[in-house]
C-alpha cells in the first residue's frame, strides 16, 4: 500500500506500509518515515523543499506562465474546474514548484513536482516551468536538480502536453553541452511521460526509497499481458538490480547525497563556452518552424474522431515495409541494437529517395493476425527505440537525411520492457533526436500513440496521413480515466483533438498527406505516392540547411510548444 503523508492537524496518523499507529510530531521529525517499517510517505512539494534546501534560501522563479486550455477538453467537466479544484485543494498555481535554491552552500536550481495537483501530470504550464528552470541554470552556470512526482502527460492537453516531453529534453540537452549537471530524484510514483523524458535522461539518476518508476504502470500491464507481476515490480531496489538509476537513497539521506554531488560538479566544474547554445525565447504557439514555410494543405474540418481512430488502425492500411517497397527504392535492412536484440516492430535501414541515399527508421505492425503478434502490434521494445538511435545516429555520421514513419499505440507495455529500461530508451531517443546534427522528417502514417510515437517523431518537419492520428493516451485509456460510461470512448476521441486537421491548427503537424478516397487501405499504390511527394517537399529545402541551424531550428520548433505565449493568444481570441 501507497503511504501518504497525513494532513497537518492530525495528532496520530495510521502507516500505509505496516498500519502502525503513529505519533504525528514524531512522524513529522523523522520526515514522514515510518520509524517501524521504513515506509516513505508522499511529501508535498513545499515540505520537500523544507527537507532539501538550506534554510531561506529558496526564491520562486518569477515566470508565472498563464493558465492555458489549449483544446478545450471537457469530460465530466470542463478542464479549467479541474485546474480550480486542485488549486484550491493544493495552494499550488500548478504541479512543479522551481526556483533557487543553495544546497549545503551549493546553488542549484530545482523544480519539484507535487503529485496532489491533478497526479502530478505533465501539462504545458508543467514544461514550461521546468523549461524555464533549466534556462534559469543555464544563464546562471548552476546544476539543476529535478524532483519527479507523476503519473505520466496531461491528457486534457492532447497531444500538445506531449510536445513537453521533447522540450523539457532539449533544454536538459542543452545543460549537459554547457557541461552542467542535472539531477533526477524519482520519487513515489513517477510514470508515463515524466518517466521517458527528463525524469531518467539526467547525468545522475537517484531514487528515493519505496519510490516507483515505469513507462507502463501496473494496472496497465496486468490488463495487456494478462500477467501477475513479480515481487517488487518497478520499484526503486527493483530500478538498482536492473540498471535504471545510480542508487537508492532513504529520506533521510537525500540532502547529504545532492550535497556531494554538487560539491563534486563545482569543483569539476571548468569555464565552457555556451555558443550555440542560447537561451532560447518562448514563442507563440502556432508559428511554423523558423525559416520554413506553412503547411502547402489547408486542413478542412476533421470528420468523426472516432472513425478515424478506426482507419487509423485498419489492419489494410500500408505499414512502413510496405512504403519502402513502393515509395522508396533500394531498401536494404539494417539489423539489432548492438547490445542483445533486435526488435521486430522497428525497421530501419538505408534506401534511396528520387535518387537521394536516406536512412529510413518506422514501426512495422503487419495485416495478419500472425504478422501483428510477430511484429507485437508496432509497439516497440527497449531494442527497438535502441535500435531506431542507432541508425538515426549512423545516419548523421554518414551525412544522409532521416525519415521516420511512425505507426504503434504505443511503446511496449511489458513486464520485460520495464525490466529492460522503457522509460530510458524513449527518453534517450527523444534526447538525442532534439541534437541530431542531420535533417529528420517523420510522418504519422496510422496512429501515433504516446511516447511511443514521440520517441521517433521529434523532427525538423511533421507531416500526417489524412486519416491518421497522434495522441497522448489512447481513446479507450482516456475514456476509461475520465468517464464513468465505458461507452464515452468515441467522445473522448473527439475531446482529444487527435485528428491531422486538428494538429495541422494547433501547430504540431506542419502538412496533412492526403490519402485515396476513402482511404490508403483501398489504394495503397496512391497513397505511397502521396507519401513520398510530401516528404520530398519537406526534405529538400532541409538539405541545404547547416546542421547548426537545423539543431537550433528544431529546438525552436518545440520550445513554442510551451504555454509562455499560449495564455496570452487565448486572451486574444
């Protein structure tokens, strides 16, 4: 059982781990640790400072992004009650409190989540935040230290809470090529998108005692494999034995270890030059990469949500080796992760475009029964996002432009991606994808679901098949979290503004591919062509562009996805 900090004014207070009635003041002295069992309790963010930073020391960053309901989203109610309820409940403004901070004399900057406010999710006021946070310690020459308490990505967001994932990423990028540090402490729980993103792609990773961590969390897993999972399942002594994080580290411990390493950061620390690594300045939402045009198609009105999510994932529908049998010349596969496997839902290899050599990397699904069992649905495995790296990488030693197509519902859920390291392949691709000194262009062919998408889908350009669609969650995983009527799953597809025309007008997709009438699946032929006029109209102005720029560019592009400008063009409207 989950052991939570009990509310101020209680005298006596019931253990979650051992149900041990204990004396509150007692239990506060020794930082809501069980002293019977050792269980951690949830801490809030205010009293997890308290526990961590040098007595008034601590000053908020001044930055107070406004509040944003970027797609309206409404389910029992309307997205902004929510955001009052739990400000109410909380007295936080959102889930992260950042500011500066010295830790036994050692400045730092900190942003600390408070799973209270709304599960901690990851919002764009959320990546706004922690992005500007580690600008803060970047213009400052600081460490930057993360303290992580999340259930994953803000669904009432759609796809754009997603987008956060990459732009908090690049910003913890830009910290390790000015050569400072970045700490992650993991604590009870941290999932979804925080988890594959910067909660894990930090220098150091630290778990607290009794913390949590996975991609997939276990109600998830047990539903998709139908398996009892084993003892200890994605906790922090299960992270230590399978490699996911530097040490586990008790309550009482904490401050003594981010102490050490800062002393050890400041003096290793040498004087770097920060070229090429500006801070880079919000803006508006809806502009179009610097130096690029808008999208040549006009999205009309987006039909029914819900039936689209159906084309999406018509089991006709052209897959990536289907593409490069059609729209792409001289395929030859590329095989393995270089480090024990070889994923079947990601291929990748070289191939040839109008003539031009490119390295070509997307989940493969399949039209059988068999060949989706074999091919695990397009959900790729750790070796499968290790093996997407590597080639992308491969692809930039070698000078060749990138293309993806994703096509999964997801990263793969199981008990043996989790042991493997989900959570840090994904966050390690998006990580690397945002310094990728070569032009990458991907295209959502079907559906882009979640992490698992964004793990191939942080580029230069992003284009969607008509009938395709990017989300967060999956229609079925939103409706069965926010509605009591397991029937709502149409309603929440359309709440989520998965559709291409609906990402084309928020600015996440720069061109929507059309497809034969009334779908790929009936001209597969037609749809390759489509497919490959697009990408050829995306990648060719993106070859003359110094690789620099392309970088620079591309940051840009997902640090407008933050919420600094999004309040003020809403007040706008």
């Amino acid at each position: 059982m989950t052991a939570t900090a009990p509310r101020d004014g209680q005298l006596w207070s019931r253990c979650g781990g051992c149900a041990t009635l204990l004396y509150r003041k007692r239990l506060r002295r020794n930082l809501d640790v069980c002293p019977e069992c050792g269980a951690h309790a949830r801490v809030d963010a205010p009293e997890r400072l308290v526990q961590l930073v040098d007595p008034g020391s601590f000053t908020a960053l001044p930055e107070r992004p406004a509040e944003v309901d970027p797609i309206g989203f409404v389910d029992l109610l309307p997205y902004p009650h929510r955001l009052t309820a739990a400000r109410a409940g909380t007295g936080l403004a959102e889930a992260v409190v950042c500011g500066t901070a010295t830790v036994g004399r050692y400045p730092c900057v900190l942003a600390v989540m408070d799973f209270r406010f709304l599960g901690g999710s990851l919002g764009c006021v959320v990546g706004e935040l922690i992005t500007l946070a580690a600008e803060r310690a970047l213009a400052d020459g600081v460490p930057l230290v993360l303290v992580t308490a999340s259930g994953g990505a803000r669904m009432q967001e759609g796809v754009l809470s997603l987008m956060q994932m990459a732009t908090v990423s690049q910003a913890v990028a830009a910290l390790r090529e000015a050569g400072l540090l970045t700490v992650s402490v993991l604590t009870d729980p941290t999932y979804g998108g925080v988890a594959a993103s910067f909660a894990t792609n930090t220098d150091v990773v630290l778990a607290e005692s009794g913390a949590r961590m996975g991609f997939a969390g276990p109600r998830v897993i047990r539903q998709v494999t139908g398996r009892d999972l084993p003892e200890g399942f994605q906790t922090a002594d299960f992270l230590l034995r399978h490699g996911q994080v530097d040490m586990v580290v008790p309550r009482h411990a904490l401050r003594g270890r981010l102490v050490a390493l800062l002393a050890a950061a400041r003096a290793g620390r040498r004087p770097a030059s920060r070229a090429g690594v500006p801070r880079q300045e919000p803006s508006p939402l809806v502009a179009r990469p610097a130096g690029g045009a808008a999208a040549t198609t006009v999205p009309g009105p987006a039909g029914d949500a819900w039936e689209t999510v159906r084309l999406a994932r018509h089991p006709g529908r052209p897959t990536t080796l289907d593409y490069l049998e059609t729209a792409f010349d001289g395929f030859v596969e590329l095989h393995g992760d270089r480090l024990g496997g070889d994923c079947p839902a990601v291929v990748g290899g070289l191939a040839r475009l109008d003539g031009r050599p490119v390295m070509v990397v997307g989940h493969q699904k399949g039209h059988t029964t068999a060949e989706l069992v074999g091919r695990n649905f397009g959900m790729a495995s750790p070796a499968g996002h290790r093996k997407a790296l590597r080639l992308m990488r491969l692809a930039a030693r070698l000078g060749l432009p990138v293309v993806t197509l994703v096509d999964t519902p997801g990263a793969d859920p199981g008990v043996r991606a989790e042991e493997q390291g989900q959570a840090a392949a994904i966050a390690e691709n998006i990580l690397a994808l945002t310094v990728l000194p070569t032009p990458v262009v991907a295209v959502i062919t079907g559906e882009g679901g979640s992490g698992g998408a964004l793990a191939l889908a942080v580029a230069d350009r992003v284009l969607m098949l008509q009938h395709a669609v990017y989300s967060v969650i999956s229609p079925e995983g939103c409706a069965a979290i926010l509605w009591p009527d397991r029937g709502a799953t149409p309603q929440a597809a359309r709440a989520l503004r998965l559709t291409a025309p609906d990402l084309c007008r928020l600015g996440i997709v720069d061109d929507l591919v059309p497809e034969p009438a009334p779908a790929a699946h009936h001209d597969p032929g037609a749809a390759a062509r489509a497919l490959r006029e697009a990408v050829l109209a995306q990648l060719l102005p993106l070859l003359d562009v110094p690789p620099a720029t392309l970088v620079r560019r591309r940051r840009q592009r997902f640090r407008r996805f933050g919420a600094a400008r999004l309040g003020a063009r809403a007040g706008a409207r």
